[in-house]
C-alpha cells in the first residue's frame, strides 16, 4: 500500500519550562520530561525566570535560551557527565600600556 500523505513535518508541540525549583530546573520536550540540575547546569542558577522560560527548539534535539545565550543538547541532559563544563569563568585581561 502506498503512502498518502507527505513526509512528517516538525512537531508542533514546543519545548516548555514546567518548573523551577531550588535544586534546577523541569523541561517538557517532545512529551519528555527532562530535570537540569543548578549544579550541573549553573549558568541556569542566578537567571531571571523570564530568561529560563524563554526557551526554544531550533531542530530537533536542540534547545536553546536566547536570552542567556545558551545552548544544550538533549543528550546533555540525560548524560550530564559525558558533556563536561567547558566554559570556565575568566579574569579581565589587563590592558598593556604601550611603550614609548
């Protein structure tokens, strides 16, 4: 039998913020409920809520916070130990005065 209709489009169920606790933050994907924890994922910790609520789906398995400029991958979420922080925080360099 033949296939009618075309090919699967984009799911139009959007990635939602279902919580904030104490401890992270609950995400909604795909009918998926995902938990990230402040200390796996501390950039979330000290953001405003309407920050981490604005969250979107470029494609699929993609998640991102334009507002904070994050992006994570679902994998990230499930095995937070295969994707080490990679981002550390760093001093302001100095500017060097120019010699005469």
């Amino acid at each position: 039998m033949k296939r009618k209709s075309g090919t699967a489009g984009q799911s139009t169920l959007k990635p939602e913020v279902s919580a904030i606790t104490r401890q992270g933050i609950w995400l909604i994907v795909e009918q998926i409920e995902y938990f990230a924890p402040f200390i796996d994922f501390p950039w979330f910790k000290s953001a405003p809520a309407q920050a981490i609520f604005d969250l979107r789906m470029p494609h699929k398995g993609h998640l991102r916070w334009p507002a904070l400029d994050i992006d994570l991958h679902l994998d990230s979420l499930v095995r937070p130990d295969a994707f080490p922080l990679i981002a550390k925080p760093t001093k302001p360099r100095r500017k060097q005065k120019k010699s005469a």
